[in-house]
C-alpha cells in the first residue's frame, strides 16, 4: 500500500474521473453528466486565471501600479498601454445591451487584424510554397534518373510524382464549380472535366478515410493510455498485481 | 380705344399692334389680313400677273355683298373681323343669299381677264367639236332635246340640275352606306369643300405657289369657283321655275348643308333603296361594270349585317382586364399661367402654356396597377411547388414515435466489452504463453532524418518546445513526443516552452517531469516555460517577429526571477528573434495550429528547423509541408510506431513498449469490428437485393 501523499490523491482523484466518464458505456448517468461538469468548469477557470496572471495584469496593472497612474498618460506609453486600456474598456461595453454597439470597434479590430494575418500566411506560407512544390514534382531531377540511381527507385519516384501532380490537378478540378448550361437547364461538366473531378472526389476521399484512420488509431492509443494508468492505480491500491 | 385680345394669352393689346406686348405672340397675319388692310389691291395686283384692274371690280362687289353692303375702299380705321354676335353664325353667313340673288350673272363678259377668256373659248372650241363629247353626255343631251325630262333644262347644265337632286339625296343619306357604283357620282373633295369653307375669303397669296394648278388661289382654282357660283345661280333660277317644289323664299339657299341659313331645318333623310339606285342614269363604262361584282355571299352578307351591330368602342372583356387604365390615365394638371413653363426651342419658344411636345402617355412613371400574374416557367413553378411543400412540412406536427419500451444498447455493451477485453487481455499474455505483439520492423522514413536533426541542434541554442494541445490528447502526444523531448534532454539543450492554449504550460510542466523523473531537471537552468500567448495566428506572427514583445511573463519561473522578467533568464538571454533557437518544436494535435505555425513563422524561421509531432489524425494535411522539396517543416514524428522507432533508432530504453501490446490488441478488435460490420453489411445488402429480386419476380 502506498504512503499517503497529494500526488496519490491526485492519481486517485483522476482515476475516479476517467471511470465515471466511462461509464456512459452503460448510458447517460449522472456520473458521466457530473465528469463533464467538473472539467468543463475546472478548464473555464483556469483558462480565466491564467489569462489574468499571464496578460491582463502584466499588461494592463502592472505598469500603473509600478510607475503610478500618471504614466498611463506619457507619449511613449500611448501606443502600447493607452490604447489598449481605452479598448479594454469599450470592449467591456458588451456587457451592457444599450451600450453594447460601441464594443463592436475592438471586435471589428480583431476580426479584421486576424482575418488579414491570416490571409497573409496561407498566400506566402501555403499556397505560393504548395504551387511551387506542386510545379517541381516534373523537375529535370525527377524525370530523368541521376547517375548511379537505382531502375526501380527512380522509377518509384517517378510514379509517386505523377500521382502526385494528378491528386492535385483532379483535386483542384473537382472544386471547380462552373459547368456549361444544358438546354434542360442543367449545368453539365465536360467529359475531360468530369473524368478529372471523379478522380479528384476518389483522392478526397483517401485523405478523409486516412484522417478517420489516424483519428481511431489516436483514440486507441489515448484509451489504451488511461487504462494502463488505471492499472497502475489499481495496483498502488492493491500493492501491486 | 378699341383692344385686340392675343389669341395666345389673352392679353389686352392695342388694335394696332403687331404683336402681343406679355407673350410677343404676332397678332396680324404677315400676309393678309381678312379686312383687306396690310396687303392692299395693288400689291395683289401684282402679285397676280394678267389680271386686270376689271377683275378686282366683280370680285369686289361679292366682297361688297358679304359685307353687307358696305361698299369697298371702306375707311382704313374700320374695325377688322367683326365681334362675335351673341348668335352662334357669323354675319358674312347671314347675310350670303343676298350676295347670291343680287350678283349671281359673274362677271361681265367683258370684265373677265384676258387669261379667263382665253381658257373660256378654248373650253367652248372644245365643247364644240361633237366627237369630243361623251357618249353619256351626248345622250342626256338627245333625252333632254327629246322632251323626257320633267322639267325642262334652259341650258345644257341640266344634267348638272339632276346631279344636284341626286348629290342631294347622297348627302342626306351620309351615315348609311353608299354603294359602289356611286362612287363615281359622288362629289369630288374639291367640290365637297367648297360650300363648308368659306368661298368669298380673301385669297392668300402664296407667291410663285398660285400659279401651280390646283393650289387655292391659282388662275384654275379662280375659274372654277366662277363657275361653280354661275351653276348654283342658274339651279336657283331652275328651282324657282319648277312648280313641284316648296316655294322657296328669297334668300333661301340651295341644299347645301354648310351654306344653310341658321333656323332653317334639314330636309327630310331620303332613304336610298334599289329601286331609286337602279332609276340612276348611269354612264355605259358604269353600268358596264355594275354586273361584274358578284353577289355578297350569305356569310358576306350576315357579316355586313352583324358589323354595325357592334357598339363602338366596346372591348372584350379579357382585353378590357389587361387594358393598363390607370397607366394611360392622362395626368394633366392645369397650372397657374405663371408656373407653367415657358418653351425654350421651337416655333413657340417664349411663349408659356403650349402644349407638351411629349405626350403625357408616353413620359415614363411608374404604373400603379401591378400585376398579380407572373410569368414563370414551368421549372420555376415546380421548385416553388417544392418550396411550398417543404414549408408546409416543416410547420407539420411530426408525430412521437410509438414507444416500443426502453431497448437495450446491446450493440455498444458488445463492442464495449470487446474493447476492454482487448485491453485487459495484453497484461496476461505471459500468463497465457502469448508472446505478445512483435515490434514493426519497418521505421518510417522521416524518423531517421527527424534523429540527424535533432542530433544537429546546437547546444548553446534553446529548443522552443510549443505544446498546442489540449489535455484530452496529452494520452497520444506524451507518448509520441517522450522519445524526442528526452532525446534533446538527454543532449542537454536547453528546452524553452510555450503554448497558445491555457491549459499548454501545466501540460509542458507534467510532461518534462515524466521524460526526467529524476531531480537532475532543474527549472531554469535546463528548461524555462514562457507561459501562455494569447492572441491566435496573430500572436503567432508577433512572438515569430519579436519574441520578447508577446510574451511579458512566464510559467512557473525559478526562484530569482520575476514575472516581469523571464527573458533575463540565461536561457534566452541571447534569444531576440525566432531564429536564435536552436530548433521550433510544435506537438499539437490541429491540423489549423500546425498549419498556423507553419504559414506565419515561415518568413522569420530563417535556419531554424521546424519540427511537427502530430497527432495520427493531423498527419495528412501537415505533411505536405515535409515532403514539398522546399520543406517548411523539417521534421515530423506521429503515431505510436513512429515514437517506436524513434526510441529503437536513438537508442532509447523502450518505454512506449508497454502500451504495444494493449495497441496492438485494441487495434486487432477493431479492425475485426470494422471487417465484422462490413461483411454484415455486405451481406444485408445481399439479401435486401436478393429478396427484392423475388418481390419483382413474383409481380
């Protein structure tokens, strides 16, 4: 039996969690409804608390309690404590629901600063990269076998890029809405671009069932984890099995 | 002083003015005016070229007659037009039988213009010559020398005499339909409106345009109005000799509906039958065609008959209800004379009231009638069918299933008890003899790599260690992520942590303590945790630019160091920007929190390699980022065989073995659930179709 410590109170405590969120095997029980509660609780806290600790009281208290609340008012620290106090505050106007239109500044703020950062990174992070990775599988080195290479390596190679640009094209393909108008009012593919945008939709598929697949494998490894941490448990419990 | 009213304005002016003084509107005529003043004789004797001074003495005396006697050369000051009367017709009107009894002989032979006499004897030169003349002409001539007429004819204008009576009757019989065969005897338009307008005005002259025939006004015109007068006046002496007709009293004029006295009633409508039509003496070219027309047919005929029978102006009613009323309705506002607006181009330009140049039915506005039709498409009414359909559902009360009683879940006990004997079973396969499950002997290709990298951080450089995920995952990822994490510890690099979720830095804490049980990890001197950064990708982007503006605190900080203070730390006392790490690590399990690291820190990374330990379910879409051939990821490890192969290839005790077999035994039920569930599947779908195969055959 193992000596008393907050440690094995903790183990103990966290083991009792983990069984009652399994027991919704059987159903929807009050021990499942009272697990999710207390963690939903519990991370909403501490999420609050670790935002207080590590952003608005270094960032907003901070500094008038250290240089006095005249130095909110100093040219310099307009720019990075002013501003962000008056922000804070028309923010919290959302509060109110007569006052609640002037905290749609700070939310338009962030909303348009995320958007554009965002934007910003998927064009120089993803796609310019992704194009140009794309438009280098038929490179001079990928084509033709180097010095020394293997048949079948460069062969191996070879078919991997050519898949490789075909999962692209058939994959941007069959994203491509436009389709010309039938006389019955229907819009209709080409052939070539039907043909293409089937391949494409067999890709996509691939990558969800590989993403489902690796998805379950995740879920069986985390499933297999808590239950060898429930056996340790039950073995502290019982001096060992 | 006598005031002349300006037909446009009505503004009071002088008689001797020219033009009205408010609207500038020209008050006398430019060429003549009606009382013989502006334009006197000699000018219109020289505008008519061959008339002599003889002429204008006739032509004055019918002036003189219509003017009741006033004899000519009336005083230049003698009021123009005359005031209307308060009878309704003019005086010239009342008093035209006196100018047609008293002057009716025309003319003095000898007053006549030299050029009307020459047009004279040459009309008598060729009435003479007897091949000349009509054969219907000829014959009423020979009926009239035979005596067959009732009455006799004085002159060889008898014929016109039977005319008259016919035109007549034709006039009187206007409104009912003539027949075609009188078509020729009608009379001519010229001859029709000469008794409507007026025959004694003044003649205006036109210039060069009176000598062209035709024109009123013109030498030809002039002759055959003289003798047109001549005829009427030899009529009236005719009609006064017939004993057959009313006494006609002096002054009576002819039955011509515009010179009718006022008061005096209209003749009797003479109605027009076939005989009285057949009784015509019709010319031989006439009557030749009369017999060619056939008869109208009994459908021709009903037509005819059914045609007047029509009210005017009666629409049917489907074309009465699409009639646009209102649209056409005319919206005409009378205004003030001093709001309407004055024209601005144009032969009226300055004067105010004229009428529109546009329309009113054609100015665009907007219809108050809205139809309630539309025209759809049969397309178009059938997803409005459906529409209307799926709302009506929607607003359907669904009925509760019947309650068939609280059903078992044995489907998910089963499968549940599976699971949990899969994980059970692995602690007793030594018991049980089993050797377990073996280890895979193929090591993923980027594992090797990964250990190169890793081995190729620098030691004086922190590793930055980002643990984006939440708690929930921290079963996989410790696994995953213990191999490589003790691996840089075990080369002494300094790790630095951080996270974008609050939950990260508690998870970093917990999770270094389990690579380094021992106490030879020592806060701040082998590990350093820079907290939680709040803001998302554009927190991301600003700790990429500059680190030690988005972080102000850290986690967890040794003794000795302030909140405000974690970059006075040694370990990233060097540290300004992003690349002065030795290596970024990201483990997250989100395809969108690799995929942010990845885009945002790509331009400020610089040599840095960038290493993803990725949840299996995140794999796919982070690694094209490792395989494109300009990586901007350098490094991935995922999945339990990868953190195998990682500890097998670095050397490492095999801790993760552990949890091999309860995988491998967990991954071994469900793939035998999942193949379970398609052969059942598989053979529902059979039998389904099999049975419905049976169902079609027997009908």
């Amino acid at each position: 039996m193992a000596e008393f410590s907050f440690d094995l109170l903790g183990m103990f405590f966290a083991a009792l969690l983990t069984i009652m969120v399994l027991s919704y095997i059987i159903g929807d029980n009050v021990l499942f409804r009272t697990a999710t509660y207390l963690f939903v609780g519990v991370a909403s806290g501490y999420a609050g608390s670790i935002a207080y600790q590590n952003v608005i009281r270094p960032a907003l208290i901070d500094p008038v309690i250290q240089n006095g609340p005249a130095s909110i008012f100093r040219p310099d620290a307009i720019p990075i404590f002013l501003i962000p106090w008056l922000l804070t505050v028309v923010l919290l106007l959302k509060v109110s629901p007569r006052l609640a239109r002037y905290g749609s500044f700070p939310i338009a703020l962030l909303v348009g600063v995320g958007a554009a950062v965002i934007v910003g990174g998927g064009i120089t992070g993803t796609l310019i990269p992704q194009s140009y990775a794309a438009a280098d599988v038929l490179s001079q080195e990928s084509i033709f076998p180097s010095a020394g290479e293997e048949p079948f390596v460069w062969l191996e190679n070879l078919i991997g890029a050519l898949i490789l640009l075909l999962a692209t094209i058939s994959t941007l393909i069959y994203f491509r809405f436009a389709a010309r108008r039938e006389i019955t009012g229907q819009a209709q593919r080409s052939r070539i671009t039907a043909v293409l945008a089937y391949i494409g939709r067999i890709f996509i598929a691939i990558t969800f069932g590989v993403m489902y697949a690796g998805t379950l494998t995740a879920s069986m490894l985390i499933l297999t984890q808590r239950f060898q941490f429930l056996r340790q448990v039950l073995q502290l419990l019982i001096g060992g099995v | 002083m006598a005031e002349i009213r300006c037909p446009m304005c009505s503004a009071a002016n002088d008689e001797t003015a020219e033009v009205c003084r408010e609207c500038g509107a020209r008050l006398t005529p430019l060429v003549m005016d009606p009382s013989g003043q502006g334009m006197g004789d000699e000018e219109t004797n020289e505008a008519l070229p061959g008339e002599s001074s003889a002429g204008d003495d006739w032509l004055e005396r019918i002036r003189s007659g219509i003017g009741g006697g006033e004899p000519q050369g009336a005083p230049e000051d003698a009021p123009g037009p005359p005031e209307p009367d308060a009878s309704d017709a003019p005086d010239w009107l009342d008093e035209l039988p006196e100018a047609s009894s008293d002057d009716d002989s025309g003319p003095p032979s000898g007053e006549i213009p030299g050029w009307m006499d020459e047009f004279i004897a040459a009309g008598e030169e060729e009435a003479g010559e007897g091949e000349e003349v009509p054969e219907w002409l000829a014959r009423i001539r020979a009926r009239q020398a035979s005596g067959e007429t009732p009455q006799e004819a004085p002159t060889d204008e008898g014929w016109l005499d039977r005319l008259r009576e016919e035109e007549g009757v034709a006039e009187e019989a206007e409104e009912g339909p003539v027949s075609e065969g009188l078509e020729g005897l009608a009379p001519s338009p010229e001859y029709e409106e000469e008794p409507k307008t007026d025959p004694f005005s003044t003649p205006v002259d036109l210039g060069p345009l009176s000598d062209l025939p035709g024109v009123p006004g013109s030498p030809d015109r002039a002759l055959r109005r003289s003798e047109v007068l001549r005829a009427q006046a030899e009529v009236e002496a005719t009609d006064e000799d017939l004993p057959g007709d009313a006494p006609q009293t002096e002054g009576e004029m002819p039955h011509i509906p515009a010179l009718m006295e006022r008061g005096q009633q209209e003749r009797p409508v003479v109605e027009i039958d076939d005989v009285s039509l057949d009784s015509i003496e019709l010319p031989d070219w006439l009557s030749e065609l009369k017999p060619e027309m056939p008869p109208p047919t009994p459908e021709e005929a009903e037509v005819q008959d059914k045609g007047p029978d029509l009210a005017p102006a009666t629409l049917p009613s489907w074309l009465e209800a699409m009639r646009p009323v209102d649209s056409l309705r005319p919206e005409i506002e009378i205004e003030p004379e001093e709001v309407q607006a004055v024209e601005s181009a144009g032969p009226l330009a300055g004067l105010r009231g004229v009428l529109m140049a546009e329309p009113v039915v054609a100015m665009p506005r907007t219809s108050s009638v809205i139809s309630s039709q539309l025209e759809i498409t049969e397309r178009q009414y059938a997803q409005a069918e459906l529409l209307h359909r799926l709302v009506e559902e929607e607003e359907k009360d669904v009925a509760l299933p019947a309650s068939t009683g609280r059903r078992l879940p044995i489907l998910r006990w089963g499968i549940s008890v599976i699971l949990l004997l899969a994980l059970f079973l692995p602690g007793s396969f030594e018991r049980l003899g089993f050797p377990g499950f073996s280890i895979p002997d193929v090591v993923p290709r980027e594992t090797a790599p990964l250990i190169a990298l890793i081995e190729d951080i620098p030691g004086d450089k922190p590793s930055l260690v980002v643990f984006d995920f939440a708690p929930g995952y921290s079963g996989e990822l410790d696994t995953v992520a213990s191999p490589l994490l003790k691996h840089i510890l075990d080369r002494s690099v300094p790790i630095v942590t951080i996270s974008t979720h609050p939950s990260g830095p508690p998870l970093a804490e917990r999770l270094l303590r389990e690579v380094r049980p021992d106490a030879t990890l020592i806060n701040g001197a082998q590990y350093l945790h820079l907290g939680y950064l709040s803001g998302g990708p554009t927190a991301v982007q600003l700790f990429a630019i500059s680190p030690r503006d988005a972080i102000l605190t850290g986690f967890k900080l040794p003794e000795g160091l302030d909140r405000a203070s974690v970059w006075q730390s040694p370990l990233v006392k060097d540290v300004e920007w992003l690349s002065d790490f030795g290596a970024v690590i990201v483990i997250t399990a989100g395809t969108e929190t690799a995929r942010n690291w990845a885009e945002q820190t790509h331009p400020w990374i610089g040599e840095t390699p960038l290493i993803m330990v990725l949840s299996a379910g995140a794999e796919p879409l982070v690694r094209p980022y490792f395989e494109a051939a300009n990586q901007q990821v350098q490094g991935i490890l995922t999945g339990l065989p990868s953190a195998l192969a990682y500890q097998q290839l670095s050397g490492q005790d095999l801790t993760v073995e552990a949890r091999w077999n309860g995988f491998g035994s967990m991954k071994f039920a469900v793939e035998s659930i999942l193949l379970a569930g398609g052969i059942y599947g598989a053979a529902t779908w059979f039998l389904n179709r099999r049975q419905q195969g049976r169902g079609d055959a027997n009908g």
